[in-house]
C-alpha cells in the first residue's frame, strides 16, 4: 500500500503540491475563524427574533412597529491572536450582494479575549455604516458566506485570510398589542391580522 501512494505521489508536479497546499491551508483558515458571543461561544448558527408591537393610545390612533433583533457579535481567529495594531476587514459575499456593493465591516483586532471590536448584525440587502448586513428572511434559514483579511494597521501587511459560514434563522415571536394611559399597561393579542414580513 505504501508503495503505491510513493508511487502516485511521484506523479505530482509541484504545481499539484503548491494546488494541495492551498485547499489545506483554505480548510483550516475556514474552521479556525468567525464570529463569537461576548461569553466566546462559537456563533455559526443565529436566531433573529421579529416581532410585531401595536401600541394603542386613547383616542383611537394606533401605531404599528416591526422589530427584527441585532445580535452583537465578535470576530476571533485562532491562528493569529489578537494584538496592538492590528485590523480585521469582513466582507459577505453571499450570491445575494453579487448585483451591489458587499456588505463589509474593518474593525480594529485588538482584544485577547473577544478579538475584533463589537460587530452588531441587522438584516438589510444593502451596505450600511452603522451596522454589518446580513441576508435574512422571516421564515427560511439561509447561510451566509463571509471573507476576511487580518492584517496590520500601518503597513497593510495581510497576515491572514479566508472565509467562513454562517447559518441565520428568522423566526416571528407572537405580536404584542400594548394600551398607553393613565393606568393602562397590558399586553393582548393583536385585534388583527399582523403585517407580512418585511422585504428582504
């Protein structure tokens, strides 16, 4: 057995070795690397809770408000420990932004324990600054593909990259109806049908 793996390895060209080289490399960028809650549990499976809230005040007006949550997260590779001066740029790619500019994210890399800076995630088909765009629908789950580059702040030196996946699901909580006044506070059924899912 032995010498047949000598002898199919001898049928490599060193091009074949530097191609083996970079799949390796590659799948251990990608089990090494993503995002963490503040406690340092791996998150590659995220629950996004929407929920529908009526607030009915006196005198008949009614105001309707859709909430989807926006977990923070933090970004922690386990080959390279974070330090002074270095930055992380996360990028998704998800097929979903091919058409537009992808969302992205550069954070400084500093801190032992939790690695990046806070990252919060919200839903949103589009780039936005104040927090990172995931793709998410009410009802599915859907991965999501991310790409990163660790590197250092002054140089721009890359001294890592690769990519990783993760899982969100969106489910809707039971809609809340609340009553404001004076003496008023209770949380009902909502007395009618609630809103269809939000666009994206």
């Amino acid at each position: 057995m032995y010498q047949n793996l000598r002898d199919g390895f001898r049928g490599l060209t060193a091009a074949s070795f530097m191609v083996i080289g970079m799949v390796t490399a590659g799948l251990g960028q990608s089990a090494s690397a993503g995002f963490i809650d503040s406690d340092g549990a791996q998150q590659d499976d995220i629950t996004l809770d929407f929920q529908t809230t009526y607030t009915i005040c006196f005198g008949g007006s009614t105001s309707i408000t859709n909430r989807i949550s926006q977990p923070t997260v933090f970004f922690l590779d386990d080959e390279i420990s974070p330090a002074d001066g270095l930055r992380v740029r996360i990028t998704n790619i998800s097929d979903v932004y091919s058409d537009r500019k992808n969302p992205y994210s550069d954070r400084e890399y500093e801190d032992f324990e939790l690695g990046s800076e806070k990252i919060i995630l919200a839903p949103s088909n589009r780039h936005r600054t104040r927090t990172f765009s995931i793709w998410s629908r009410l009802g599915e789950t859907l991965d999501n593909t991310f790409a990163y580059r660790i590197y250092e702040k002054r140089s721009e030196r890359k001294l890592k990259e690769g990519t990783f996946v993760v899982t969100f699901d969106q489910i809707e909580l039971p809609p809340i109806t609340t009553i404001e006044g004076p003496g008023c506070g209770i949380n009902n059924p909502p007395p009618f049908p609630p809103l269809p899912p939000p666009p994206f």
